[in-house]
C-alpha cells in the first residue's frame, strides 16, 4: 500500500515538467496532413510552427508548397518572396518555387527570370532538372508567340492590381494603376479601376469629376456608371445614385466580370433584392478568385432573409481565401 501524502508531497516538491511543443513538432503534424491532402489542418499546423520560431524559414517555405498544390500561387509567391527579404538570398529554393508558381499564372517572363535565378545561384540544386525543363518549355511558348513579353506585362499589372483592389489597398492600387494607365493607355479598364481606388483612398472629388467627364465622352459606359453610383451613395447623393442604378436595372451583360460589377453596385447601394437576383445567377467558376463576390452576395443572402445561403456562401469563401477568415461576417460590416 503506497503513502498517498508522500507521493503528493513528493509530486508537489519535483513539479510537473509540462510538454511544450516545439516548431518541429507542429511542422511534423503539418507534414503529415498535408500527405493526407488535408491541406486546411496542414496550414494551421504550420502556422503554430511559424508562430512558434518565426527565424525558421523551413516552415513558411513548406506554407508556400501547399498553397500552390490547392492553386493559390499569388499567395504562394508572396510567402517565398517574403522569405527571401527576411533570411536572406541563400534559400535559393525559393527561386524555384516562384518560377513555377508563375508559370502556373502564365506569367511566363517572370517564371523564367526566377528559374534563370535559381539556375544561377544554385548550379548544383536540388531542382536543377526542373527549372531546366522548365525553361525549355518556356522556350517554346515563346517562339510560339512573338509578342509575349507586352502580354506577359500587361498580366502582371492585371493581376497585382486585382490583389490589391481586392484587399482594399487604395493607395497601393493606384500607384500600380497609374504606371499601368502610362504603360499601356489602350488598356480601357485600368482607369475605371484607377479612380475607383483613388475615390477610396481619399480622392473624392477627383474621382467624382473624372467619371462625370468619361461619361459624357462614353456614355455608355458600364463601369463609369457603376463607379458613380457607388461615389454618389458614398457621398449622399441618393437622386443620381438612383437615375443611374436605375439605367443599371435594365442592363444584362454578357460577361462575367460585367456582370458581377452590377451586383456589386446594387449591393452597394442598398438595392439588396434587386443584387441578390445578379449574384444568384452568376456562374461561380467565373468569379469565385473575387474575394468582393462573396463579400456581397453574403451579405445580401443574408440581409434579404436567406440566412443559412448567406453562412454557406461565406464558409466556402473562407474555404478558398484565408484573407476572408480574419474579416466579420459581411453583414456585420457597416
């Protein structure tokens, strides 16, 4: 029969030595997930990892990998990008990681200026057969298109300006939008998205009287339309909001991104039935890359009585961009 009050007494004395895990613990759980294609546990694992010694560039790297295997090569470039400024350019992985991450995109200038870097930093890498098949492919693309370089520019500003859009980064979006107005003046939407972002980083007045001017040189001109109506609700001017949301009504576009700007103007201006009826009906493959399409089409679920479509459409946004995860419910926002 044991001494009960000794070995308490004794327990007390010696303490209880608690399990604190380290980073390599929680990479090896992430690890692991994400060979078992639970590529949602894997991420979180390797955060904690992350978190835990933010100094092991390993950890983001690893991040980067499965962000590419579910296609989120922005984000996953953004990470590679952000371990080269913080450790230094001795990973040399990372330089091909982001070549085939940019591949991936079709940006095919900058996939072989990375892979050229990796190349010539790490001759004796463990990706060297990769980034050589890879630029032997690029290569061919490029013999098959002459004006590659112009396209691959233009794609770049494309999609740099559309992160930035997306994540309401206004000053950010405007400054790459005037060098993209500057850099190709035939481009017709970069000034459409130029004001929308100047409007929003401050610019008010300014953007109000660039469209009003557009308009009476274009006045068809959908995206003009749907900038002021956006600017007038913005400011209180709820009669030309509703002549122009009104002109909006009977428009029915045949593209998606069209079509989507409409929704996103109704929602905008409260005319919630009306943008529920948009979203509904827009094909979801088209448009599910627009972190605003599941900003509106939640909060108008939601708002017009659809509340457990409005929880649904919102999970699997968050499913697909982890930005929508530290955001509130869309129909909390003011």
């Amino acid at each position: 029969m044991t001494n009960n009050k000794k070995d308490k007494k004794e327990t007390r004395n010696h303490g209880v030595i608690p399990f604190v895990p380290e980073g390599d613990f929680f990479f090896s759980k992430g690890v692991e997930a994400f060979y078992k294609r639970k590529f949602d546990r894997a991420l979180k694992w390797l955060k904690k990892a992350a978190e835990v010694d933010p100094d092991e560039a390993l950890y983001p790297a690893q991040m980067s990998i499965i962000y590419t295997e579910i296609g989120a090569y922005h984000a996953a470039n953004q990470i590679l990008t952000e371990v080269i400024d913080k450790h230094g350019s001795d990973y040399y992985d990372c330089y091909y990681l982001i070549a085939n991450n940019y591949a991936h995109l079709g940006l095919l200038n900058e996939a072989q200026k990375y892979a050229s870097l990796y190349l010539e930093k790490d001759p004796s890498g463990e990706f060297i057969s990769e980034a050589e098949q890879l630029l032997t492919v690029l290569d061919e693309s490029f013999e098959e298109d002459e004006d590659w370089l112009e396209d691959d520019e233009l794609l770049i500003y494309q999609e740099t300006a559309f992160y930035h859009l997306q994540r309401h980064e206004w000053d950010l979006a405007s400054t790459l939008l005037a060098e993209m107005i500057d850099r190709f003046p035939d481009y017709p939407l970069a000034q459409r998205y130029y004001f929308y972002a100047q409007f929003f980083a401050g610019n008010k007045a300014k953007a109000i009287k660039a469209e009003e001017s557009f308009l009476e040189q274009s006045p068809g001109s959908l995206f003009a339309l749907a900038n002021l109506a956006v600017f007038y609700h913005e400011v209180g001017n709820t009669d030309r909001q509703d002549r122009i949301v009104k002109q909006l009504l009977n428009v029915y576009p045949m593209q998606s991104e069209q079509s989507l700007k409409i929704a996103l103007t109704l929602a905008h201006t409260d005319y919630l039935a009306e943008a529920f009826q948009r979203f509904s009906v827009l094909p979801k493959r088209k448009v599910k890359s627009h972190l605003e399409y599941y900003r509106g089409y939640a909060k108008v679920a939601y708002l017009t009585g659809f509340k457990v479509e409005a929880e649904k459409i919102w999970a699997e946004g968050c499913k697909l961009h982890e930005i929508l995860r530290q955001e509130p419910f869309p129909w909390k926002v003011d």
